[in-house]
C-alpha cells in the first residue's frame, strides 16, 4: 500500500542555541490556568532572539506556505507564561495571527509537552488498535529550554498540570503577513503593509 499525506498541519521546530537572556522577574497578570505578562510585546527588548525567530519564521513560511509574491511574517504581539507545577495552559487557538509560536525559555523535555489538537467533528469513530496522525484526535511533542515552534494559528493547542518542582516558561507570539498576498488576475490581491 502506497499512504499519502493529504493536507498536511505544518508544525515546525527549532533550536536555539544561544545562551537564554531573558528578564523573567515581570510584572505577571492571572490567566485561565497560568499568568502571562503585562508587557504584550515582549520581543520588542530582545534584539537576538527576535532576529533567530524572525529567520526561522522566514524558513518555515518558505517551506509550508511557499509564496511566491514578496510577503513576510511581521510579529505583532509577544508575551511570556508562567506555568508553575499543577498549573496548566487551557485550549485555545490565536485569532488574528497566521502563524503562533512558542519560544520555551525554561522547560523540561523529559515533562514538558505541547499538545495539539484535531478540532472536527467526527460522524463516525472507530476505536483505534493503535494511535496514530490520522486516527487521533490529540498529539503531543515534548519541548525542552531553546526550542522554538512554530504552528498555524486555527490549530487548538494547550498544556496539561506541570509535574515535577520548576515552572515552564515560555514566549508565545502572533504574525501576520506584510506584503503582496493573493494574485491580481485571480481578484483576490492584498497589498498589506506595516
């Protein structure tokens, strides 16, 4: 049997091998499950890792999406998460983003974990033998301190309870494309700008 990969959901990482300069002693704000920090723009004071991110950004929207008029991925908000143990990060998805990141500043691969999730409505549901990418409805990567990933905004997302004794921190983000999106000839041209 020949099996295709029909459509796939692109979820890109990254490593970040730098050392980690990050003021993680903000003012906090409560979340549903969390805290997140005041400042909403938080890349906007770390010049080194916003160039890695944004180089990284290019690569994967070069790879997935592939335009071919000149556009880019500009980030439009950032913010860091406190996830202390037995906290948790709730279901959600980014709405006026493309494309959402998480840059983990301090997390555990051995307990750390992002799940994603398969937001559609099943008519018909079979119980599996085994899990696998097209029977499940969740899927989870571990991420550990410097990893980067990049996913599109419509996919819901989360974290369970952190175990262990350290809270994860992590930076998410938001984008939204800049440039020259659609085709003239086709009617569905959009000059966007900064």
């Amino acid at each position: 049997m020949q099996l295709e990969n029909l459509f796939p959901i692109p979820v890109g990482f990254f490593k970040y091998n730098d050392e980690i300069d990050i003021d993680v002693n903000q003012p906090q704000r409560v979340n549903q499950g969390n805290t997140s920090s005041v400042d909403n723009y938080v890349l906007k004071k770390l010049p080194d890792l916003t160039t890695f991110i944004e180089k990284s950004l290019h690569t994967y929207l070069m790879s997935t999406i592939a335009p071919k008029n000149d556009v880019r991925l500009r980030i439009t908000q950032s913010w860091l998460n406190w996830t202390k143990p037995g906290q948790y990060h709730h279901k959600h998805a980014h709405p006026n983003s493309l494309i959402s990141g998480c840059f983990y500043v301090k997390a555990n691969k051995e307990t750390d974990k992002i799940f994603f999730y398969k937001d559609k409505y099943q008519q018909i549901k079979f119980p599996p033998i085994e899990w696998n990418p097209y029977n499940s409805e969740s899927w989870w990567f571990p991420v550990g301190s410097g990893d980067l990933v990049f996913f599109p905004s419509d996919l819901v997302h989360m974290v369970e309870p952190v175990g262990g004794e350290e809270t994860r921190i992590s930076l998410a983000f938001n984008t939204f494309p800049v440039g020259y999106v659609g085709d003239e000839d086709g009617l569905t041209a959009l000059h966007l700008r900064t």
